[in-house]
C-alpha cells in the first residue's frame, strides 16, 4: 500500500509492506543521493514483514517532487516530523530509521517523536577524508536504543572509527557506503545483505 503524506516540507510518500501479525514497525528513508530502490532498504522491507514487523518505507518531499538534491538537514526534519503521525497510526512501537542521511534525520528526532528505537544504515560519521567533522554527537543523542549497520569499507566512517556508546553496531565485511561488496571478496552480495537484514531481525526481536 503506498500512501500520501502531506508535510510542511512538500508531500512524502509512504510504502507499507506490513506484517501479518506485526509487533513493530519499521520506518525507513533514504539518503540524500537516491531513494527507498537503495539494496538495504529493499532487502530490509522483503525480509522483515516474515518475522513481524511491518516496513514503512518514506519518500522525502524532495525526491517526490522529483528534486535531485537534498535540502537543509533541519528541512529533512521537517518532513518526517510530518510524516510520524501515519507511522505512528497502527497503534505499534515504531523504530526510526534511515539511511545516511536518513539515519541522520532519526537520530535527532527520536527522543521528541517518542520512538521506540532508532536503526542507523550507514551512518555518516563524517564526510569522506574529514574525520575531523564527526557527527557522532547526533548518533549518541538519539536517547534510545540504536542499532548502526555499517559497511567495513564505509568512507563516510569504518566501524572502528565509531566512539564507543550504548548502541550497537553490526557490521557488513567490506561494504562501502550502499552495502555493496567487491565481486571477488570474501562474501556475496546476497551474504551481505543477509548480514545486514539478520542483523537487524535479531535486533529488533530482542526489544521486547
């Protein structure tokens, strides 16, 4: 079910594939250079309807107007401050999540919004050869409990580059920033979304 959201920032667009007998939802954006198509969120919305827990999967104003670049991070906020109400509408605990960007954008709205969680996909640390601009403050001031999925090759922040903090973090072996993996690395493609989407699953069923 797709459904339209109108928001300060512009109307999102939310894609449910829910669960038969869901006990969480998990809402998910995208980042800044490109759309919920991204392989994470794809394999997540696939995997995760099987073990009860709905996927909304949100469109940013932007990218529904067909915009290419992103906006202002507080114009992110903006609209999924506006889209919250639907996600929150089933009646379930709703874990907060993005990619990149995304990530970002649920990390600094967990706490006002009340959710239940937050899941981190490739979170950007910094950007790429500034690890002097971090951006960790954001992801351990999300108040609740946090999971970060992060590729080992991630230039925008490699696993052991992370402060340590009450979240955590599960990483994909030699992924970069979108989860991709080398063609003659150690793992599959297939094995390391599997990674990511067990990750998560054994995350998500462990918050009670």
């Amino acid at each position: 079910m797709t459904q339209i959201i109108e928001t300060d920032a512009g109307a999102a667009r939310v894609t449910w594939h829910e669960a038969q007998r869901a006990r969480l939802v998990l809402a998910v954006s995208h980042g800044a250079g490109g759309g919920v198509e991204a392989r994470d969120l794809q394999a997540l919305a696939r995997v995760l309807p099987g073990h009860g827990v709905t996927v909304a999967l949100v469109e940013q104003p932007w990218r529904v107007a067909g915009k290419k670049l992103a906006p202002a991070p507080k114009t992110l906020d903006v609209g999924w401050r506006g889209v919250w109400p639907a996600l929150a509408g089933p009646g379930l605990p709703v874990i907060s999540g993005g990619r990149s960007a995304g990530a970002r954008v649920a990390c600094r709205t967990a706490a006002e919004l009340g959710a239940h969680a937050v899941l981190a996909l490739g979170f950007p640390l910094h950007p790429p050869g500034r690890p002097e601009k971090s951006r960790a403050a954001e992801l351990l001031g999300a108040g609740v409990p946090t999971l970060v999925v992060q590729g080992g090759n991630d230039p925008f922040g490699r696993p052991e580059e992370f402060p340590e903090g009450t979240y955590e973090l599960v990483e994909v072996p030699n992924g970069d920033h979108g989860f991709a993996v080398p063609k003659r690395g150690a793992i599959t493609q297939d094995q390391a979304l599997a990674v990511l989407t067990g990750g998560v699953v054994e995350w998500a069923l462990s918050l009670g």
